[in-house]
C-alpha cells in the first residue's frame, strides 16, 4: 500500500475537532431524509472493520434511545441472512467510508429482498453501497489523505450517535455542536499523556510488547479500534477484548509484560488497572471527562490515534508496511 506517513497521523488527530461542526451540521441535515419518516424501534448496524467498532460504540447511546440495535458484520449476515428478517429490524444502516466494499453491497442486496429497509452512511454516495441501498447519509472530509482510519472514524461514529440523538429527543445534534467540538479538542490536549504512558510500556523491552485493550459497552468498540489502530500504523500485533473476558481467559496469557489498557465505563468496577497490576501486569486506565454522556465514545478518538502516531513515531515505523511485515 503506498501514500502513508507517520506524519498524516498526527496530523489527522489535529483535524479532529475541526472536523466535528460539519460532521453535526451534516447529521442533522441527513437523517431526516434518510429516515424518511420512520422512527425504528429495532435498528440493526452493519459494518466491517472500523465501521464495526462504530456500531458497536454506538450502541449504549441508541438503548438510551429506546431503540433495540444490534450491530453485525456482513459475514455474518451472509452466513445468515435469515436472521434479518426474523429478528424484524425495521430499518438497517449499513456503515462503510468508502461505500466500496462488495461484502457490504451484498449484505445491501440481501437485506433489500428481505424488505428490510437500508440506509448507506457513507463518505461516498456514489459508491456501489451507496447505490445498493434505499436511502444515503452521507458526510464529506476535506482534505482526506491515506491514513488508518482517524478522521473517518470519528465521521461514522458522530452520525451513528447523532442518529441516536435525533431518535431520542427528535432534535439531532442542533446548538451542541460547538460544545462538543470543544470536548474533542480536550481531549484531544489531553491525549499525549495517555498516549505516551502507553509507548513507554510497549517499548521498555528489546522485544515491544503487544498491548492489549479492554472494555464494556461501548468501550468495547472503542477497545477493538484502538488494536486495529496499532496494528495499521505499527505492524504490532495487539487485541482488544470485552473486560470481563479478559479478566477471566486473557490475563492468563504472556508475556506478563504486555501492558492492558482498561477502557472500563465503571472505574469502581470489579476489574480495575490496580487489581491487574497486583497480577504482574503493566496496566493502564484510559479516562476523559464526559465520556459517559451521549456522545462520550467520541472523546476516545483522539487518544487512541494519538497513542498509534506515538507508538509508529518510536518504532520508526510506517503505517500498512507490508514490507516490513515480510
């Protein structure tokens, strides 16, 4: 793969808040029309990759909607597309930020013969999942360049969770948007703290550690984003995993030096980064303000890229190196 740098990551993570106003504007101006007048009591997500960990992070924020969403992956709709209609969504929203995959345009298909109704969120409305789906909600970035998926990330997750938003109280982001572009670029100050804390475990020894990251709930979307940022912008393997699992199957696993990183939503909860510690283990606890509000899995965004620019930077490594993986 050709165009990456480690700097396009950096900078990436500087256009965060920047990016947020639009991406409102553009949530409250789509969803509407690609609702078209329905108000879905069972909503089911469909992604892969990223996308995926969108879903997943998104979905505490619709339950406090009082909309039933379960996120999936076309693979799975594909081994089993009978499942869609059984379950009886009334609406789908198939998420890509190329809208290019054909997994996704397939699930697209089979979803439509079942008359479940489809909605591409999507960066490109002309991509065949575009095309494949009844209605589009689409977002546009600016100056996109080849990175891991930063800045499209956080495009999805903010429309899916404004989504939720508009469900729940029937008014979308509206006048928040600037308050919640400010919590990202908090967060996104805050993020090299964190960031750095979390290189020094992975290099302290001649052979880097691979990290580990686990959460609930929405964390979990954010515990598999991050391993999927690591391992794109490093080559690095790493793995992200529901807390309790983790705590019963993967704390077993060595080396014990490989560092967790807890994305818990309950810091008083039974797992803590001290009881790991007490293992053995190098743990850290990865919290910002505000992230449990409704659009709280934004805030996790800048830290997680922030952290692979920073693990990239001292490995001196370029993102999707293939070359380098032999």
């Amino acid at each position: 793969m050709t165009g990456y740098d480690r700097a396009e990551l950096r900078h990436q993570v500087t256009q965060l808040a920047h990016d947020v106003p639009a991406l409102a504007a553009t949530s409250d101006a789509a969803w509407p029309d690609a609702l078209a007048g329905r108000r879905p009591r069972r909503l089911l997500v469909v992604g892969n990759g990223d996308s995926h960990c969108a879903a997943l992070a998104a979905l505490l924020a619709f339950a406090r909607a009082g909309v039933a969403a379960t996120a999936a992956t076309p693979a799975e709709l594909a081994a089993h597309p009978e499942l869609a209609g059984v379950a009886g969504y009334d609406l789908t929203v198939l998420v890509s930020a190329s809208g290019g995959s054909p997994v996704m345009a397939a699930a697209a298909g089979a979803l439509r013969e079942l008359g479940v109704p489809t909605v591409a969120l999507t960066g490109r409305p002309d991509s065949p999942l575009g095309a494949g789906c009844d209605r589009t909600a689409c977002w546009s970035l600016p100056g996109l360049a080849p990175a891991p998926g930063i800045r499209t990330y956080q495009a999805n997750l903010l429309l899916l969770l404004g989504l939720a938003a508009r469900l729940d109280t029937g008014q979308g982001i509206g006048g928040g948007a600037g308050e919640l572009a400010d919590a990202v670029a908090g967060a996104t100050g805050a993020a090299a703290g964190p960031a750095g804390q979390l290189a020094d475990l992975v290099t302290r020894h001649p052979v880097p550690a691979a990290p580990m990251f686990a959460g609930t709930g929405p964390r979990l979307g954010t515990a598999r984003y991050a391993a999927a940022k690591v391992i794109e912008s490093t080559g690095l393997p790493a793995a992200g995993h529901d807390l309790d699992d983790w705590w019963h199957v993967q704390r077993f696993s060595r080396p014990v030096h490989a560092p967790l990183v807890l994305l818990a939503g309950d810091p008083a909860g039974p797992v803590t980064a001290d009881r790991v510690r007490a293992t053995g283990r190098p743990a850290l606890a990865w919290a910002a303000t505000g992230r449990e509000s409704r659009f709280g899995p934004l805030l996790d965004v800048p830290v997680v890229a922030t952290a692979a620019a920073e693990l990239a930077d001292r490995l001196a490594s370029t993102p999707f190196d293939l070359a380098a993986a032999g």
